[in-house]
C-alpha cells in the first residue's frame, strides 16, 4: 500500500515490498498548471493503488482527476496546508535541542540545496544520498546496510548523507530509530515543500520513497534509483563509483 507524506495514506495497511511514496502534491495550495510530464510518471507510479473498487483505487483516482484538472490549466481548489510542508520548526522541538546537546544523534533541518550543498563539498570520491521515513518499512529495512556501507567504506572516500522525509512532530521517532541503528554521525530532515524538494534532486523522481542518488566526488550524478535495495547493490554502485575492485574494504 502506498504512503503519502502530508495525509499518510495507507499508513495502517501493510506497505508496498519495495517502495512508499513522498506525496508531492500535499502542499498544493496554488493554481499553477502541473506539467504534464509530471501528471503521468505520478500517475504510473500510482497505478498499484489497489483493485478496482477498493477504497485506496478510488481514493487515487481521485487524487489523480484532481491532478489532471490542475494540468489543463484550470485552477486547484486551495486546500489548508499540513504543519509539515511548510517546512519544520526544528529549532522549537525538545528533540532537537536534546540532539544538539549531545544526547542523540543530530538531525538538522535541510532543503534539497542544502544536501546539494554537502554533496559538492570536497573530501569525498562518492556520495550517497537516501531520502527515508521511518513510517515507510522498505527505508527501514535496507537502513542497517547503508550504515555497514559507510562504517565499511567511510575512511576510503565514501559520504553517506540521510535525510528523513518524516514531520518535525515525528521528531521522537526519528531519533529513537537512528538510536536503534546506532548511527552517531550528522543527518537531516526534509525541510520545504514536497515538490520543490523533488524536483531539485531530479525530475524523474516520482516522489517514491526509499530514493537513493550517488554522486562522484565532483558532484555528479551516477546512479539514481527509488526503491529498496540491499547491501550488495550499495557496495558495486558506490565501488564503480570510487573506481575500486570489489572486496576491498578497511
């Protein structure tokens, strides 16, 4: 079943095997025209929605009407916006501030420049982005890996960069997972609105979630994928990209 950020559809029924979708259009509240291009990779994506007569089928279709109504040029009905989209007041969270002094691992709000940002910044041969949430179980389920990948490869090159996509109210949890995963290093939380944040990671990202981009050490983009994957498949892409032969970590 498929998972939206700002109304969490599905959240309740068991998840897709290997993807959850980052809903990006929650935060919709303008008239602009959708491009078309956009409105069909979302309506592909949402084509396992669920048989013909299910309530999550006619709650997509619904979505997607709306959608397609928006890409005609006619104006969307403005709707109240989720606390979420307009970006987390981070700074105000207990959670936060228990972070920063040290009391867990840090998570600091970040806009897609931001993680461009640190992409680009020097010191490493390869990077790897992962956009998760802790509400979509396939993010959960290959988090342990892309930990190993950076404890393996950390000293040889290798940046691992993780933004949650998950609400600043969904602090709590943020951290008690990263806890559980043992990770003691920097991350991020998705800051700004859905669409901007996916459109300037890339445009054929449909929003899915988990999504994992590589870059090389200029900054480049090599390997862009939305949906889970396993230690393997991490260490062979990010290999390629360090341009080292498999087997050669520590």
């Amino acid at each position: 079943m498929v998972n939206y950020i700002g109304s969490k559809v599905g959240r309740q029924g068991p998840p897709l095997p290997r993807v959850s979708i980052l809903s990006p259009f929650a935060d919709r509240a303008d008239s602009t025209p959708i491009p078309a291009r956009t409105v069909q990779r979302h309506r592909e994506a949402l084509d396992c929605s669920g048989p013909p007569g299910s309530i999550m089928h006619t709650l997509h279709r619904n979505i997607m009407e709306t959608l397609l109504v928006a890409a005609s040029g006619i104006a969307m009905l403005a709707c109240a916006p989720h606390p979420g989209n307009a970006g987390p007041s981070l700074e105000e969270t207990p959670a936060l501030t228990e972070a920063k002094q040290g009391a867990g691992p840090a998570v600091e709000p970040a806009s897609a420049e931001d993680i461009l940002r640190e992409v680009r910044a020097p010191g490493a041969g390869a990077v790897l982005v992962n956009i998760w949430a802790t509400w979509c179980m396939p993010c959960r389920e290959e988090f342990p890996d892309l930990v190993r990948m950076r404890r393996d490869y950390g000293d040889q090159g290798f940046r691992l960069i993780l933004v949650s996509a998950d609400f600043d109210s969904e602090m709590p949890e943020v951290l008690r997972f990263l806890n559980e995963q043992g990770v003691d290093f920097r991350t991020y939380i998705k800051t700004g609105k859905d669409m901007e944040f996916i459109n300037s990671l890339h445009e054929d990202w449909t929003g899915a979630l988990p999504a994992t981009f590589i870059y090389d050490g200029e900054g480049r983009l090599k390997h862009f994928w939305q949906e889970k994957a396993n230690y393997a498949t991490f260490e062979q892409r990010v290999l390629e990209v360090l341009n080292k032969p498999a087997g050669t970590r520590g």
